[in-house]
C-alpha cells in the first residue's frame, strides 16, 4: 500500500513537472521564480529597430538618458481591453513622469506571475504588434532627433524578425527587485523602397559630424559603452547578440 501511494506520488509530480515544463518551453530560464514567488520583479516589453552598414549601428540620443544613445525603439502598450488580464497577473504599473508612456507595457510583478506574464505576451492578444510598436515608435523618435521629413517613409516600411531576447532577471544596484526584459530586435525589410531610401538616409545621418542626435557605433564601442564624447546605452549590445554586456544607466529625473 505505501508502494502504491508513493509510485502515485512520484507519478504525479512528473506529471506536474513534464506538463510545467512543455507549457513554458519558450521561457525556461524563467522557470526559476516559480520557487521565488515573492520576489519582486520589474518588467518591461520592448522593439528594437537595427539598422547598420557593415561594422556601423545607427543610434539614436535617449531623451531620458541626456548625452546617452541607443538603438531607435520603444516600449510596447498594452490595450485598454487587457486591464482585466494584467490585474489577475498583479501586474503593477510603473509610475509615468509623461503621456507618452501611458499603456507602456513596464512595471512590477511578483515572481511567481512571471511565467503567467510570459505567456502572455506570446500570445499577443490585448497588446500592440512589435511591428505596430517599432513604427509608431521610429515615427515618433524621427521627430525627437528633428527629421520629421523622413516619418512619410517610416510609416510605409515592413520590419524582419531578427532576435528575441528575455534579459535577466538581473539584480538592480540600490533597488529591492530584480530587472526582466522582453526584447525583439528587427530589420528594415528592404523590398521596399521607401526602407532603402530611410536606411540610405539613417546611415548618412548618423555619419554626419554635424548631427548631434544621430550617431553611429561600431561593435567594440557598444561593447565599451562609449562612441567617442558619446554614452552607448547597454541594450545597443542585442543588435549583434543576445546578451547585454554592462548594466542599465538610470534615466534623469
């Protein structure tokens, strides 16, 4: 009898771990804050747009970050219809210092809801496309770094799937949770063109010493985090990789 209750309990828990293990197949780095329920988690959901001649990525300069640049992109938003969704998961939404943030898909969970949020996310219902997001947000950076002319042909490009990447969770220096990125990095799709003609424009800029708002840098200087006088923000690394290389600089203010 104590055979047979113990084979049942053997049986059930690698039937629990198996059928763990097949729903979560896409994020099994995660599976580890399953035994961390209570840990605090920031998250964040975000597009990264790669554009580059050979050894030469075409960076941006950070609002948030003064005197820093990295690759054109943003955070995704998530719909008003997933509220419901994302309170079950005790998604907990980071504070915005402006509009322009509000529906970001960055904010805090506990541990044991990471693997629920991943889920998710994959299943892309309730929240912006990446492809959605990468255009909305080279829309709006082109202005930001004064080159509203080239927005016409930002709207009219397609983006190739190059990479994803689930970032950490990493410590936080001076913080009491751990930082998770969830990162998909595209190229232009260059049988348009419109994407030819914004790429040939994006890489004449960032070549220009007179541009101050578009820079370029090569592989070595996203390794070292400094283009000459100019900060690279760590998330330039998942250009060529999917793995960061130095830790977050803290956004001003």
């Amino acid at each position: 009898m104590v055979e047979k209750i113990i084979g049942g309990l053997i049986l059930a828990l690698l039937t629990y771990t198996g059928r763990t293990l097949w729903q979560n197949r896409q994020h099994l780095k995660l599976l580890k804050l399953l035994l961390m329920p209570w840990l605090r988690v920031r998250v964040s959901v975000a597009v990264l747009l790669r554009v580059h001649e050979e050894d030469h990525f075409v960076l941006f300069t950070s609002p948030t970050r003064p005197g820093a640049f990295g690759p054109p992109g943003g955070v995704v938003k998530y719909r008003e219809t997933a509220r419901s969704a994302l309170e079950k998961l005790s998604f907990e939404p980071e504070q915005r210092n402006r509009s322009v943030m509000r529906l970001d898909l960055r904010g805090f969970l506990p541990g044991g809801r990471v693997l629920g949020f991943a889920r998710w996310l994959q299943r892309e219902d309730g929240r912006e496309p990446a492809t959605e997001c990468l255009r909305r947000e080279l829309v709006e950076e082109l202005g930001e770094v004064g080159h509203e002319e080239l927005v016409g042909l930002a709207g009219n490009v397609a983006f190739q799937h190059v990479r994803r990447v689930i970032d950490g969770p990493l410590k936080v220096a001076g913080e009491n949770y751990r930082q998770l990125r969830f990162v998909e990095v595209f190229d232009l799709v260059p049988d348009r063109p419109e994407a030819a003609e914004l790429r040939a424009a994006l890489l004449a800029l960032a070549d220009e010493a007179a541009d101050t708002l578009v820079i370029s840098a090569t592989r070595r200087e996203i390794a070292l985090g400094r283009a000459g006088k100019h900060v690279v923000l760590p998330q330039s690394a998942f250009l060529v990789g999917d793995r960061r290389l130095r830790e977050d600089i803290h956004p001003a203010g």
